[in-house]
C-alpha cells in the first residue's frame, strides 16, 4: 500500500509537470518565417511596399503571428535600427514614405503590425493592454537580434513607444512620439464606460464612409482633405469589409477597452530615455468623445495644451508643435515632418 501511494503521487508530480510544460512557451524566442505569404492575410489585402514576413511566437497560452516590414538601410554607415509604431486606425505600411526616407538616411527600419491589426493575427480572447504590445515588439527585436533601436510611434503607437522606453530604457537609443494618444486621463475627464460588447457594436458596421468621416474630423481637422488620404481608409475598410471584419471590430472594441485604462500621462515623469514629442496644433483626437457629453467632449482631445503640458514632464525632452496640422503630420505635411524629425535624429 505504502509503495502504490508512493507511486501514485510521483505519478502526480509528474502529470502536474507535464501540464506547467504544455502550459509554458514552445518556443520562448520565436522564430522569423522569410516565405512566401498570401496577399490576403488575416482579413488585410493591402499591398505592402515591401515584402511581409512574419514572426511566429507564442504568449497568452497561443500561438500568434505577427506579420512585419524589415527594410534594410541604403547604407550601412550608422548600423542603427529604428522601429516604427503604427496608430489604431493604420497599419505598418502606413510609415511607408517614412521609412524610406530612414533607409536613405542609413537606418535600418522594422515596421511591425501590432498583433490584432491588419496583417497580424486578431485573437479574440486577448489582453491587448499597452505593455502586452511593448512586450511584443520587444520579442520580435529580441528574435531579429536587434538589441539598440530608435522607436517611433504614431498615436497608438506612441503609447506603446512611451511603455516600451519604460520598460526598456536601455534597449532605446531614442524616442519619438507624434500624437501619442494618452496624455490625458479620458475616464478621470469624465468619459464613461462602455461595454465592449456596445463598442463591437459600433465597430461592426464601420465602412469606407464612416472611416473618411471620423478621420477627418478628427484626425485633418479643419484642414482640406487631400485624395491621397483615401488610401489609408480604404485599407481598414477592406479589413472591415472582408472575412475577419467582425473579429477585427472586436479587437477594436477589447482595444479601445484596453486604452482608456492606461493613459500614459502618470508615467511621463519616470522615463529615462532621449524622448522627442511632436504634436499637431490642431489635434484633437480623444479615445471616447463620441460616447461622451458635450460637456465632457469639450474638455478632450487639446493637444495645443496636452503637448506642451507633457513634454514639461519629462525629464530629458524636446518639443515642437506643428502650426495647423493634425492628427498625422507625417501624412498631413510630410515635408515639415521630416524637417524636424531628421533635425533631431543622430
């Protein structure tokens, strides 16, 4: 008897052993696939400029694939890398006129789709939080042996850049954000909460009208809308429109949910990176004004006040505000962008 329960809980040590095993990463770093990759790829059928690969890891108990740019430098001079973080209503490509004047200027540059958007894999049961996406560049540097990198984001993507300078400052030779969503605290503005299943619903029934209308007031407010911005609406709106539209609604929803939790405006004061923030005058772009009141809605979005405000924060930064530009400078007035971009740039 003594033997057999000596036997049967060895026996249990050892499946509890094999569950944590099968519960942990298969792969801890990742591995980069440099094939062929169909042009439609998880509900995205935008034309990339160069060719996609793709990084297959696994976190969250799944497996996932973030899809990427790797555009190699004109010249190898500098040996620097700069990463290029995409906002919530664009994709990695849309950095494309950026990223070649980067290359021209030596730089390596790495555009990756976060995970949940455009050509990346959208799980449905997912923390979308900020450091998760930091995390995930982080990885797929690690995986592409890049250990220094200037990292650039939009919007969205400036959130992440700025929590990933927090969480690896020594990974950052420079940081540089432009509109970054989340110098403000939306929900302490009085911004309420809605369900995500309510957001899925607003999402779900976003089309190529809808899109241009939000962007534009938006994004150009009180700005002409110039016909080569339709090019980035309908690169969402085909996602919406395709076979992963209602999956890619309901990342929208979880990511929304996400980003009004984790305003990065607290943590401004704790970064220890050469940070470098950017602004258009006329943004006023705000996570939740739609569903707010007016009164609410009027007190978000002021990035001619969030801007200078936050940079005033952090510790070793330099501010430039672009007069009567919006939400994306780099689309709106891309030869004022470069200007000042390249002026800081080492």
């Amino acid at each position: 008897m003594k033997i057999t329960s000596v036997l049967s809980a060895f026996s249990a040590i050892l499946s509890c052993t094999a569950l944590v095993s099968a519960q942990s990463s298969p792969d801890p770093i990742g591995t980069i696939y440099d094939g062929r990759v169909p042009a439609d790829l998880y509900g995205s059928n935008y034309t990339y400029p160069w060719p996609v690969k793709l990084f297959k890891f696994y976190n969250q108990r799944q497996k996932l694939t973030m899809a990427f740019m790797d555009v190699p430098a004109r010249n190898n001079d500098k040996n620097k890398t700069a990463v290029l973080l995409h906002g919530g209503n664009f994709c990695g490509a849309t950095w494309s006129d950026t990223a070649r004047q980067l290359s021209a200027a030596g730089y390596r540059v790495i555009l990756p789709d976060d995970i949940g958007f455009c050509k990346s894999s959208k799980p449905q049961g997912y923390s979308y939080n900020v450091q998760q996406q930091a995390l995930n560049i982080n990885s797929l540097l690690t995986a592409l042996g890049i250990e220094q990198a200037t990292v650039i984001g939009h919007s969205m993507g400036g959130m992440i850049a700025a929590r990933y300078g927090l969480m690896y400052p020594n990974a950052v030779d420079q940081l540089i954000l432009v509109d970054p969503l989340g110098l403000e605290d939306w929900v302490a503005k009085g911004v309420p909460f809605l369900p995500i299943d309510e957001t899925y619903e607003t999402q779900v029934v976003q089309n190529f009208a809808s899109l241009k209308a939000y962007e534009q007031a938006s994004y150009f407010y009180n700005a002409t809308w110039k016909p080569e911005y339709d090019t980035w609406v309908s690169m969402l709106a085909n996602i919406y429109a395709g076979d992963y539209g209602s999956q890619y609604a309901y990342v929208m929803a979880l990511v929304t949910d996400a980003l009004l939790s984790q305003p990065i405006i607290y943590q401004l004061p704790l970064l220890k990176t050469r940070t470098y923030l950017m602004v258009g005058q006329n943004d006023v772009t705000a996570l939740g004004k739609a569903w707010s009141s007016a009164t609410v809605a009027a007190k978000l979005g002021h990035y001619d006040v969030l801007g200078p405000a936050a940079a005033a924060m952090i510790p070793d930064c330099t501010f430039h505000m672009f007069p009567g530009l919006g939400h994306a400078p780099f689309l709106q007035d891309p030869k004022a962008f470069y200007e000042v971009l390249f002026s800081w740039l080492e």
